[in-house]
C-alpha cells in the first residue's frame, strides 16, 4: 500500500516539471574546466588555460579559441643553405624562435648555393648577378666601339659590351659617322665639301644663323633653285647667311640687317638668277653685305644683279658681278638715288647695258671698276 503511494507521487512531480517547461542543464552549458565557458564557446572544455578570453601562446595550441594556432606570435624562416644570411624563396618554416642554422628570416637569395651571391652584395664584373637585383654586372659591363680610324670615335655598328676595352682600337664613344676617315668625326669643323664632316646628320652646306637666336638648314632650299624656277629666299631679320661652294640658282630679298658670305670666296660660290629676276635686292632701309660670292644671271628692267632701294645701304667686297642683264639701266648694280652703296676688290663682267646705274631711270653713271662708292649726297657712284 505505501510503495503504491510513493509512485504515484512521484509520477506526479514529473507532469509538474514538464508543465513549468524547465528544460534543466544541457551538455553545451556545462563548464567542465571550470573557466567560465561552457563547451559550447570553449574550445577545449577540459583545460581551464584555454578559453577566449585566455592569451595565445606559442605552443602550437589554440589558446584563445579564435579558430587559428600561435597567431601572430610566429615569423616565416627560409632554408639558407649558403649560410650567407639570406634564404631562398620555396619551403617557409613558421617558427617562435629562429631554429637556427640552415634557415634566414630574410629571403630572395637568387642563389642559395653561392654565399657570394645575396640580395645587397657588392656587384663584380663576373657574368653572375651578384646582388641579386635581376640584372647582371649591372652598371659595371660598358658598350666599347671599334675605332678604326683612331680619330677617338668609333663606329656605332660594331660595338662589344664588355668591362674592359677589349684592345686599343676601341673607344666609348660610338658616334663616327665613317670609321674609315679620321678627317670625319663629331668633333671635326664642317667645311663646305658636300659631307657630313661633323656627323651632324642635318648638316648645312648653306645656314643662316639669325641675331635674334633663330638657326636654319638652308641647303636643301638653295639645291632645290633651278635656272628656270630661281628659290625666292625672304631675309627679313637681322643675321648671317653663309654659303658653300656651288652654283644655287636663288633670288633674294632683304629687309633686315644681313651678311651673305661666301665660304670659299666668289670663284667658289655662286648666286644666280636663272635670268629669271634680281639675284639679290635690299629694301626697307636695310644694310646688306656681301662677301666671297658670285652674282650672276640676273635679269629685271634696272638692277639686275643687285637692287639697293630707297634708304637700303650695300656694301660688297670680294664680289664678282657678271653676265647680269638689265632693260634701262643697272646691269650689275641699281643704287636707288636715296641709297648708298660701296665696294672694295669688285669685278665686273659682261653685264648690260652697263655695270653701274645711280639714280632714276635713264639717268645713271656706268663704269667697270674694283672700287666704287655711291653716297647718297652724291648724284654718280665714284
């Protein structure tokens, strides 16, 4: 009767609980080490030294439960076979401490079996990359030029890259434009022979070097000139044309203050008109001189070889004056009554009508002479 009693009650505290719904302790809530994490958060329920809240040590366990082993607390080591400090790149070995020889925290060793060879080595002229920066003998191997000629500058096709002058007949500086004159080379004097005596490239035979900084190449404008179609040339800032030897079939105009020389003097070099117009005229109250050239060919109604006009002044020296045709008047020369001309060691040949006209048309003073002067107080060249 009483054991029958008990069992009911005890039935009867069962219903109760289920009732309340108090589920009781579960495995996920136990704290079996006791560190204030239960299994669920702890990763390792059964150590009080491991918990999220504990320190990560390097001990090869996750101590504070964060999913990663030692973080932070390890340094990668590269197999250093050489010994010389620095590892190769491949196998790390992740390590607290340095584990000591054979191994280098510093890698890029491009060659772990030569302990001459590491990244900051001093670089030697040998054919090997000594500190290991990618590039061999880098700035120690020179590019050395054949110099046949032995004029110090030699030829750019045949060159040799090496650390030291291969022989005697080779030089650093690879810029002759022919290896076989010694005449030829980058510090030769341009002369006026039709080559490229400085290796310039863009050599002039004819240049114009302007007071005011400005350069030109002129050579290619007086070659292309033929006797039927004269190059008509503008000078109208102040400078210097010089000319080579040669014949250029020109027309030119000055409104400046200008030298035309002649390089190699008036037998040498020739300025012609193609008997298409003036050969050179000077305007606008410029001065013109000429030096060392040949006027001929020239063909106009007065000045056919040089026309000075009105407030121009000409002066010439060394000058050959021939074969100029004019209309009226001023075969070689027409001074414009308010204009001044003068010359020294002039010659005149075959120019017509006359050589020499000052003043108005059909009023003028002819003469063949080597000196001249027309003043412009003066009615007649002198």
């Amino acid at each position: 009767m009483n054991s029958l009693l008990l069992l009911i009650l005890g039935c009867g505290d069962k219903d109760e609980a289920a009732e309340t719904g108090d589920p009781g302790d579960t495995a996920a809530d136990v704290d079996a080490d006791g560190d204030g994490y239960g299994a669920a958060e702890d990763c390792d329920d059964t150590n009080d030294a491991i918990s999220p809240d504990a320190d990560e040590l390097c001990d090869g366990v996750d101590n504070d439960c964060d999913g990663r082993v030692d973080d932070g607390l390890t340094d990668p080591y590269f197999t250093d076979s050489d010994g010389d400090g620095f590892g190769a790149y491949g196998e790390v070995l992740y390590a607290c401490e340095d584990p000591g020889s054979g191994y280098a925290l510093d890698s890029g060793d491009c060659d772990d079996s030569d302990a001459e060879v590491y990244p900051g080595a001093e670089e030697i002229c040998d054919d090997i990359d000594n500190d290991c920066g990618g590039v061999v003998d880098d700035d120690l191997r020179i590019l050395y030029y054949l110099d046949s000629d032995g004029d110090g500058f030699g030829d750019p096709s045949e060159v040799t890259d090496a650390c030291e002058p291969p022989d005697k007949d080779h030089v650093e500086d690879g810029t002759d434009c022919d290896d076989d004159n010694g005449e030829i080379h980058p510090d030769a004097e341009e002369i006026c022979d039709g080559v490229d005596n400085n290796c310039a490239e863009d050599f002039s035979e004819a240049s114009w070097a302007g007071l005011t900084g400005s350069t030109a190449d002129l050579t290619t404008d007086f070659s292309a000139g033929t006797a039927e179609a004269p190059v008509e040339l503008e000078l109208l800032e102040p400078g210097v044309l010089t000319l080579c030897d040669g014949t250029a079939h020109v027309l030119i105009s000055v409104g400046a203050d200008v030298q035309i020389i002649g390089s190699y003097g008036a037998e040498a070099t020739v300025l012609s008109g193609g008997g298409q117009g003036t050969v050179v005229s000077v305007f606008d109250s410029a001065n013109l001189t000429i030096e060392g050239v040949s006027v001929v060919g020239g063909a106009a109604d007065m000045g056919a070889g040089l026309y000075v006009d009105d407030g121009a002044a000409l002066t010439v020296s060394d000058v050959i004056l021939a074969e100029n045709i004019a209309t009226t008047a001023g075969g070689a020369l027409f001074v414009s009554t308010d204009a001044s001309a003068a010359g020294t060691a002039v010659s005149f040949e075959d120019n017509e009508p006359d050589d020499i006209s000052r003043g108005k048309k059909g009023s003028y003073t002819a003469d063949e002479k080597g000196g001249f002067s027309c003043a412009v107080d003066s009615e007649v060249c002198k």
